[in-house]
C-alpha cells in the first residue's frame, strides 16, 4: 500500500514505507510496566539497600533515587526497573515495605520518566478533536459525532478486546469537518496517546459516542498511513525525556527552574481551601510525583486557553515545559491575591475562587494516590468496620453484619448492590439495640401530669395509673400496647407525679387516666410482668393522641407518632426485602432508629383506617408487633434479622373497633373514653382551649373576657360534636376577630346586661356589646385598652364573628303531630339523636323505608309492624278504614331524616314501635322523650350499646327524659352525675312500658265492652 504525501502544519511529509505486520508486534510494541514507584525513603537510605531488598523478587536492571538538580537533595522516592513484569507483580502484591528499617510505600509505576516504561504502538489510529486540548496524565470527556470518528469508535473500540485497541492518539485543534467531508484537514504536528476509559452512546439529539480518556505521552505524526474509514498514523512516541545534563552550567539552570515551579506550585495550592477533595489530592500530588510529570497535570486542572495548553503540548523538553508552566501559575495567584482583595474576607469562599477541575485517577503517574472518592469511601468501611465489632447487637445480628461488611469489601463501587448494602450496614449500627432512657415511676407526679393535661377521662387515667404503679414494683414489665381507638432503658416510674401530670393535662377521661395508672402501678411493682393491651374506644377530639404524650412524659421516654392511616402495604410495617431496589425498612424499625432507644412510646395513629390491598394486608402484619409473646422477636424484611419490641410501649388511636381485624381486636383490652359533657366542655375551654388560644394570637386576658355562658352558646349553638376540636376553632377565630380590634386600636365598651329570654329557652344571662363611635385615629386617648374593660364577648358579638347559629333545637317543633319520634344512635363521632317520621296513605299494604337503612334496621321496621299488627285490637289501633288489619287496604312510610346519611343497627326498633302507634293512635309522643333499645316479635325489649354516647347526645339536645332497655340499667353508673339529675330514665323489659312512658298519660290496653248473646 502506498500512502500519498500528506499536509502537517502547512508543511509536506514525504511518505514512508508502510509498517509491516512484524514491526508492530515487536517487542515494546505495547503497554508494559517493568518499573515500581518506592515512597517514603529516607536520607540514609542508599542504592545498595533498596537492591539488597528488592533483589528477591527479580533482577534489577536500574535502580534511581531522585534528586533535585539544583541542590542534590534526596526527593524522598525512587523507581526501581525489573528484568520482566512477573517480578513488578510480586512485588506490588504488598502494598508497603520495610526498606533499610524504614516503611516504604510500593506501587507500579507507569508514567513519564528519564527512561519512560510506556511504549505505546507505532501506527495508531487518530481521533481529531475540535473541543479541549489533552495533556498527558490529564482525564478528559469529547463527544464523537462525525463520520470519521464514529466509524473509529464502531471499527476500534466496541469491537476490540485488547488493551492495545483501546489507545488512540488524540490530535487537538482540529477544524470542525463537515460530516460529509472527503479529506483530511490540517492536523497538529504533535499529539497525545491516551487511553479510553470508557464509551457511551446516544442517539439524542443525533447518534453521538461520549469518550472518556486518559491522556498517556506525546507523540509526533511521522506518516499518515491511511484516511479512510479512519485516519491511521505512524507515529514517534516523544516522552522519553532525555537524561538530566552532564553540564553543571546547565544543571544548576534546570535545578532552579524546578525549585522555581515548585515554589509556585506550593503557593497556589496553599491559598486554596485544603478541604475540597481535589485541592487535597493536588497538594498531595505535589509531593508525591515527579517534577517533570507536574506541567501537564497543573496546566490540566487550571484556568487556560486551548492556546496555552497545545503550547505545553508542543513543549517537549523540561526547561521548555517548565519555562511554559511557570508564567501560567504566577497569572492565577496574582489573580487570586486580587480577588481576595476586591472581596469582603470569607475565608470559605476566597479559597474556592479558583476553578479546579476534579483530579481523576492518574493510573500512569509514579506515586500517584487513590482517588480521593475511594479514599474517603474506604475510610467510611474501616469506621463502618470499627462501628459493627464496637455495636452492642446481639450475635446473629452482629454475624450477620459481619457477612455483609466482607461482601462490601469486595465489591465493586459502581454495582447497585453496594449502596444498598452499605445503607443497611449503617441501619444495623444506628439502631438502639440496647439504649434505653430511664423510666420515671412516681405515681403521683403521674396522676397530677394526667389530670392537668387531661379533664374527665377517669377511666383512662386510672388505666395509666395501673400501668405506671406495676412498673414501679416490677421494673422490667414488658410494655403494653394501648390502643386508644376514638375519632380524628429504665421507666421513671412516680405514680403520684404521674396522676397529678394527667390531671393538669387532661379534664376529665377518669376512666382512661386510672388504666394508665394501674399501669404504671403494676409496672413500678414487677418488671417482668407481661404488659396488657389496651384499646380505648371513643370519639373525636377528646385526648386521645395527648395523653399518649403525657404517658411519653410521665415514664421520661421518648415519643415517636406513626400514621397508619390509608397505610395498604403490609411492607410499610414489616419493611421490604433488600433484593428490590429503592428497599427500606418498616416504619417501626425506622421509628427506633429516629429516637435512637429501644423503649420508646410509639403512638400508632388511626389504627382502624389501615387498607387491604394486593400487597399484603398491614393489620395482619401488627399482629407481631402488638403480641408481646411475639414482638420480643420482631423480625423486619429489610434487617432480616429479630429485633426486641418488648421494652417499647405502644399506643393505637383508631375512631372505631367495627373496622379492626377480630384477631387484631382480640388482643387488646377494650376501655370505652366517651365524649365529654358539655360541663366538662367548658371546664376544658377555660382551662386549655381559651389559653392556648390566647398565646397563639398574642392576646392577654386583659385584653378579652370569654364567660362561661358564651362558651355554652358556643357548645350548644355553633358546635355539635362529642370531642373539642370544633370548639378549639370557634375560639380561633373568636381570637382573631378580637386581634384585629386590638391591632387597629378599635376597642367596644362591655356592658353586662340582664335580658329576657323566650319562654321555651327559659331565663338566661346574656352579656350585650354596645358598640361604641369609632375614634378618630388621630385622638390617641381611647387606642390603648383600660385593663378593667377588656372586649367581652356575648351573644351578640358571636353573632358578628361567628355567624347566625348552626344548630337551633327544633325538637318540639318538630313533634308536633303524629308519627313522629325521637330516637338515640351512635356514631364513630359520639352519640346522636334520630328523629323517625311516618306517615300512611291508601294502598295495597306496602311498607316503604327510606333514609339510607341497613338490613338491620329494615328488619327492625319489619318486626315493629308485625308486632303492632299482631297487638292492633290490644291498644285499638286502627286504619284509616277502621280495620284492625293496620296494612288492609293501607300504605305506610317510614322515613329516616339525613338520608345521605347511612343508618344500620338494631337499636331504632323501639322508636319506630312508637312512631307507628303514635301513627295509628292519632297522638303526639311527648317531644321531651327519646328513647333506643332493639325489640323481639314477642315485644321484648333488648339491651344494645353506647349508651353513655346516646345519653349526652340526648342531653345536649335539651331532652328530659329517657328510655332504655332494664338490661341497661348498669351503664347508668358510667354517666357523669350532674347528667343524671337533668335527666330522667325509664327502664323498659317490654314494648308495653316503653309505650305507656312515651305518651302523656300513658298507652294503656284499650277493654272491649261485652257482647250480647241471643239465645232466641
């Protein structure tokens, strides 16, 4: 093949003869590495003692401690050349060796040298770039989108399996060809081997290969070879630098040169922040490598043209190269110096102004240190390492970490696999396996907490209560797990100072607060004891989720809430397997490594509203964690390994027991928390509600007076509810309305004021706002409030902030006529009262029912009039027609007011008895009487449930007196006194007596007077 001759430079190159195959599988015709880099020798250390050492790995061709030129100083390292690569490869096995009594640092060395060990081969292929110069020992990234270059990359690298098709030579600044062009443009005379590192491709916007290579030595094109596909050239490797000079003259020139391009170097690396990593590194880098190695890699990493860098590339010599590269450094101190000056001092910031580009791995520079990521990254395994043997986990966790650090150790930084195995190593670590906080076990205190944070609710704070005294006499009782279900370490175990904090925190609740008592009770006097599970049902707003804190404060642990709400992946529990991706531990593992011990109050928040879906069921998955025989050896998918729930303590809020599992249900002690009285209301508002509203609007109680007859209207007329949140918010913007008054400097004079009221509300007080005139803003006399007449606010004033009433008691209205009753239902929100309409029109004898009934309670209908129909002659109820038959020609409508509503249960049967008799017996049922119980065919009354619910929803409603089942009588006990005397109860075994109490007057049984018999 002959090769015509060839434009380089503007100059003409005759061509040459071809190289044959032979001559470029010569000996050197490839990478070797026959040269090690020893660091860290010493002054005394002399020639003979690094052959002594090294001698029993192979022959020696040359040994060379390097030295400064200028002062003939020793530089601290050396190379040592071996006869072959085998002896090279025994020797870097250790990484360091002791030499002369002294540790010395060893590794392969391949890079520029006096007698450089890179051979790079003599024709290579050309890959002309147009973006960025590279220099040797400099990493850089170039995009290949034209012909000539993707074919290269298609033909050379993608295809080739040795290290030889994977060095290319890079010629720098050539022209952007058009990707249709026929010839070669002028190439640059001298360009650099590098070696690709790696090669992707995209076919966005166009197809395009991204290299990134690694710059290796310079080299000269002595004849191109070939232009199609790709260029081929033979090429003279230029990086064999010639020896040091004989000449002293000449010596002492090139030694101040050096020192001159250390000096700089120095300088500008110590005005940069030493704790980037690259800056780092560099530092490093400086001590560590060959001066004539140092140009290239300085000129790489600082600001400068693709001018001045293919002028360090043309520079071939060491004076020319260090003469290039000093000029280079001195321009970025003295720039350096003036920004430091023009700027404000931030010592931070100063030291970043100059632009250094990340180092990369320079595998072919003697002496050079690992990258700085995997520097850091190894550092983070010998602490991850210290952390797993110094971990107090028990043993099969710890031998399990163990098996993972060794897999970590030996794989590879770019698999998936690691980050996943490293985030579980350090999950392991961080767990609190054995930290615990110290429990505070005095009843008291816990009892005085309790009833200050908590009104009402005895039986909960008496449940606490029992919790607390069993820990203060056993003091590792496993926790309990208590569910409070209603609406939207060692313990420090102080019964007292637990009673008095859920007093102070909480008004009433007696019933929750002593449960909590008797726990702590019970956990103050035996530690082993198994603790109960407790579930306390009840509606909204009344507590529930601050009491779990005050428990949380009363035993000194921490608190940590965990929502369950729409929670439908039984993995969000027990957490997911480390083989998906993006895998992570349950929420309850996550919660322990968040407080950081392992006896915490967990606070499962709606535990009733947990879904159900194709990926598991996660009430299912609570069974272990709530079961303490179980969750002492709770195992989570992503650990894998058991962790002990045993010491934490958790509570479960949820709105209602219809929704949670039977199994679940099971396992938990059922504690009704009812909703409060509307005593207990404003006893709540004025001792919690009010302040904290008043701090959360910056106001003070000299500046507005809410009395407690405004707080009832509040209760009664703009909220219906069984907790206080809806109250909580009435205040809010009561507080908000009164800010703005306050801010604008417009105040009203308070005038108390006695008023009559209409007779059916009765006599009551009423505090009346007289609005004063507005004063001019200029007149500053009235803008400040007198502190002896703060804003009142009355009935009037809630009026102009709150609105016209919501809710108006129309109950006697509304009884006004026959077919109409009051009954009691109950809710997830806390009982309510149900009014049962109906009516009877000509017809076929259908009984129609609407109002969003459930089966049971159309069962209820149907069984109330089978048994008027069977009991019609026994009270003379009769149809429209007369007859006896109440369905004869007859259609009757039962209609269940709130039709949007949905309605089910049993409880209605006795209100709907008594809606059809006061139907068919034309008479008003009292509009004072409410009733609920469900019936039998045979007129039997039967119990039913919530009846501390269906009773204040009764007496909020205004209503006297009411009916119940006799088999009820016993839930009588859990109303609050000042309920039962406003009210009256009548106990019912049979639908006679719930009639005969519904009607003034009673519902007696209608005599038939005696018929005549003719005997004629």
């Amino acid at each position: 093949m002959n090769a015509r001759p060839h434009k380089v430079d503007g100059g003409v190159m005759e061509p040459k003869r071809a190289v044959s195959r032979e001559d470029s599988q010569r000996p050197g015709a490839h990478l070797t590495v026959k040269k090690i880099f020893v660091g860290g020798i010493k002054e005394d250390t002399e020639e003979h003692h690094l052959r002594d050492y090294f001698e029993r790995y192979g022959k020696i061709e040359v040994i060379e401690i390097m030295t400064d030129c200028g002062s003939g100083k020793k530089r601290g390292f050396a190379f040592v050349t071996f006869d072959d690569h085998d002896s090279v490869d025994k020797v870097v096995i250790q990484k360091y060796h002791t030499v002369n009594g002294h540790n010395c640092e060893v590794r392969k060395a391949v890079a520029m040298s006096s007698v450089s060990p890179i051979q790079i081969p003599s024709r290579l292929p050309l890959l002309l770039t147009h973006e960025g110069v590279l220099l040797p020992g400099s990493t850089m990234r170039t995009s290949v989108d034209t012909a000539r270059n993707l074919q290269l990359v298609r033909s050379r690298l993608l295809k080739g399996t040795s290290l030889q098709s994977t060095i290319l030579g890079v010629i720098p600044n050539t022209p952007d060809p058009a990707s249709d062009a026929q010839d070669l443009p002028p190439l640059h005379r001298i360009g650099t081997a590098a070696l690709v590192v790696q090669v992707v491709g995209s076919n966005w916007p166009k197809p395009h290969y991204t290299l990134l290579i690694t710059g290796l030595c310079r080299f000269q094109i002595i004849q191109v070879l070939k232009e199609k596909p790709y260029p081929v050239a033979e090429v003279e490797q230029l990086d064999r630098l010639e020896e040091f000079p004989n000449t002293c003259k000449t010596r002492e020139e090139l030694g101040e040169l050096s020192e001159q391009f250390y000096k700089y170097a120095v300088q500008l690396v110590e005005m940069l922040d030493m704790s980037v990593p690259a800056v780092a590194k560099l530092r490093r880098l400086l001590d560590s490598l060959p001066r004539e190695a140092l140009p290239d890699i300085l000129t790489s990493i600082i600001r400068t043209s693709n001018k001045e860098k293919l002028q360090i590339l043309d520079s071939v010599s060491l004076e020319e190269l260090f003469k290039m590269t000093i000029p280079l450094l001195v321009r970025q101190i003295e720039g350096l110096k003036l920004l430091q000056k023009t700027r404000k001092p931030k010592q931070d910031d100063d030291k970043r102004v100059i632009a250094i580009r990340p180092i990369r791995k320079i595998t072919h520079i003697p002496g050079t240190l690992e990258d700085e990521d995997e520097d850091e990254d190894n550092d983070d395994i010998v602490m991850l390492e210290k952390k797993v043997r110094t971990s107090s986990m028990p043993e099969q966790a710890h031998k399990v970490c163990v098996k993972e650090l060794k897999r970590l150790k030996k794989m590879p930084q770019s698999m998936p696999e690691y980050a996943l195995t490293r985030n579980y190593l350090e999950l392991m670590v961080e767990l609190p396996w054995n930290k615990s906080t110290t429990d505070r076990l005095d009843i008291r205190a816990a009892r005085i907490l309790l009833d200050n944070d908590h009104y009402a609710m005895e039986k909960l704070k008496k449940r606490v209560l029992e919790y607390l005294a069993v820990r203060q006499l056993k003091n590792n009782l496993k926790g309990p797990i208590l569910c409070f279900v209603g609406p939207p370490g060692v313990d420090r175990l102080d019964i007292r100072a637990a009673r008095i904090l859920l007093d102070n925190d909480h008004y009433a609740m007696e019933k929750l607060k002593k449960r909590v008592l008797e726990y702590l009770a019970v956990r103050q006097l035996k530690n082993n004891l198994k603790g109960p599970i407790l579930c306390f049902v009840g509606p909204p707003g009344v507590g529930k989720t601050s009491v779990g804190r005050s428990v949380a404060k009363t035993l000194g642990r921490e608190f940590h809430r965990i929502a369950l709400g729409g929670v439908c992946d039984q993995s969000d529990i027990r957490g997911h397997r480390r083989t998906y991706v993006g895998s992570m531990p349950g929420r309850i593992i996550n919660g322990l490594k968040t407080v950081g011990v392992n006896n915490p109050v967990f606070l499962l928040d709606e535990v009733d509203k947990l879904g159900k879906s194709l990926q598991g069921d996660p009430a299912a998955a609570l069974l272990e964690v709530l079961d303490p025989e179980q969750n002492h050896n709770f195992t989570d998918h992503y650990l894998n390994v058991a962790f002990d729930l045993s010491q934490v303590l958790f509570i479960a809020t949820a709105n209602t027991t219809a929704t949670i599992p039977p199994a679940l249900l099971d396992r938990m002690e059922i504690i009704q928390v009812p909703g409060y009285t509307q005593e207990e209301k404003i006893e709540i508002a004025h001792r919690h509600l009010i302040p904290k509203q008043l701090e959360q609007h910056g106001l003070t109680p000299q500046q507005i007076q809410i009395p407690q007859v405004t707080t009832l209207d509040i209760i009664t007329r703009y909220t219906r509810e069984a907790g206080v949140r809806s109250l909580d918010r009435k205040f809010g913007a009561i507080c908000r309305a009164v800010a703005v008054k306050v801010a604008e400097g417009q105040h009203k004079e308070a005038k108390l004021d006695r008023s009559d009221v209409t007779e059916g509300e009765g006599c009551r007080e009423q505090h009346i706002l007289e609005d004063a005139k507005p004063e001019s803003i200029s007149d500053t006399t009235d803008l400040a409030l007198p502190p002896e007449m703060p804003i009142l606010i009355d009935f009037h004033a809630l009026k102009d902030i709150l609105g016209p009433p919501m809710y108006e008691m129309q109950v006697s209205e509304r009884l006004s006529q026959p077919g109409v009753a009051i009954g009691l239902a109950w809710t997830p929100l806390g009982g309510e009262i149900m009014f049962v309409e109906a009516s009877r029109m000509d017809g076929e004898g259908q009984l129609t029912l609407t109002g969003q009934l459930g089966d049971v309670m159309k069962e209820s209908a149907h069984l109330a009039i089978s048994w008027l129909r069977s009991n019609a002659k026994k009270y003379h109820l009769t149809n429209a027609f007369g007859s006896f038959d109440l369905l004869d020609n007859t259609d009757i409508h039962l209609h269940f007011p709130a039709g949007a509503v949905t309605k089910d249960g049993p409880s209605a049967g006795v209100t709907i008895v008594t809606c059809l008799a006061s139907l068919f017996s034309g008479r008003l049922v009292r509009s004072d009487v409410a009733m609920t119980g469900e019936i039998t065919l045979r007129g039997l009354v039967l119990p039913v449930g919530g009846i501390k619910d269906k009773v204040l929803a009764a007496h909020r409603a205004g209503l006297k007196q009411i009916i119940i089942p006799q088999r009820n009588e016993k839930d009588l006990e859990k109303i609050p006194g000042n309920v039962r005397q406003d009210l009256s109860f009548v106990t019912a075994s049979c639908l006679d007596e719930v009639l005969n109490a519904a009607f003034d007057g009673g519902f007696t049984v209608k005599t038939r007077p005696g018929l005549l018999n003719s005997k004629l």
